[in-house]
C-alpha cells in the first residue's frame, strides 16, 4: 500500500507506513518464491501509479493497482498496510476482508491467527469485515488487507522499523497464507470427490 508522494499513515515518531509495507512486501515476495510460489507485485519501488500532474494521484494509484490484480488472476491478494488510531495504547495485526466475500473472511481469519501466533500479540485482535475500503470492494479475486501493527503506539512503531521484527511479520504472512491456501485446496478437492445427485 501507498508509496511514491503518498507516505500513508505517518508514525508518532516519524516512521512512514509506505516504507515499512514496502520492506514487509519485499520480504514476504521473497519468502514466498522460495515456496515455489509465483507472486506479483503492484509496487516493489518507492513509485505509485500515477502521472506527476494527475489532479488525484490517489484515485489513479487504486485505479492502476486493480489494474494488476485484474489481470494477474491471482489466487489470493493480500494487500500490506500499517495501522493508526486516537488512541496510543491500541496496537496489534488486523486482518480485514471485504464484508460479502465468505472467502475473504475465510482468509482473513487464516492471516489473522498467523500474525497473532507467530508474533505473540498479548492482546489478539479479530480479523474485520469492511464495506468501503476501495480495493476490497471491486477487487474480483478473493483480497485480505493485513494492518501488521499501529504506527500510532510508540512501541510497536519501534518493532516495525526493527529489520528482525519486519521479517517475522512476513513470515508470519507467509504463513496465514500457505494455511489458507492449503485450507481451500482441500476443500475443492473434497467438493470434486463427493457425487453429484
């Protein structure tokens, strides 16, 4: 998410969410390729999809971001991003998913108990349907957006700009992703084995 003249979410102490998504993307690309998977990216620079004189640099950027994912086909989209609240002691991952896509939830809830387990968040959150998020909401392939953690909470910002700490989110995506994936591939082959009436 974000990147290029838009930082998105800027940190209590100055850290900018478009760089660390980029880091965790750039990371998980990498982890998930040494699985054999195929991934494509929709940035893997500080750039966005946008002309220098666009009038809504914002709008094109989502525009051309669909534009990959549309025609990649992917089997999953998951879309990095950081979080931010009013509140400073809020922290922790949220996973959210497109409210009508029974699928997305299903994914969502895969990555979501990931990042908990795998980072040891002492106060788990739930993954989170959403109604409006742009990309969500006219994305056709199946798209989770995975919060890694609130650049607005002192300490957890600090993690986030920690390399080690970085790599343990990614692979903590790397595997809410692999459960999912393995999850929905059993299930179509249980749906291919059962008779048809």
């Amino acid at each position: 998410g974000h990147g290029g003249v838009d930082p998105g979410k800027v940190g209590v102490n100055g850290a900018k969410e478009k760089d660390i998504n980029l880091e965790i993307a750039l990371i998980l690309k990498e982890s998930l390729e040494e699985v054999g998977f195929t991934v494509v990216m929709t940035r893997q620079n500080d750039t966005g999809f946008y002309d220098e004189n666009s009038s809504n640099k914002k709008m094109q950027d989502l525009k051309g971001r669909l534009s990959v994912i549309e025609e990649a086909k992917p089997e999953l989209v998951v879309s990095i991003h950081q979080n931010s609240f009013s509140d400073p002691s809020v922290y922790g991952p949220q996973v959210f998913y497109y409210e009508s896509s029974e699928e997305g939830a299903v994914a969502a809830k895969y990555l979501q108990d990931a990042l908990n387990r795998e980072l040891e968040i002492a106060r788990p959150r739930v993954q989170k349907a959403n109604d409006n998020y742009f990309l969500l909401t006219r994305c056709s392939a199946i798209m989770v957006i995975a919060e890694c953690g609130f650049l607005s909470n002192r300490e957890e910002e600090a993690l986030l700009q920690d390399e080690d700490y970085r790599r343990r989110v990614a692979e903590a995506i790397r595997k809410g992703i692999c459960d999912y994936l393995d999850f929905a591939e059993s299930e179509q082959e249980k749906a291919e084995e059962e008779p048809v009436a």
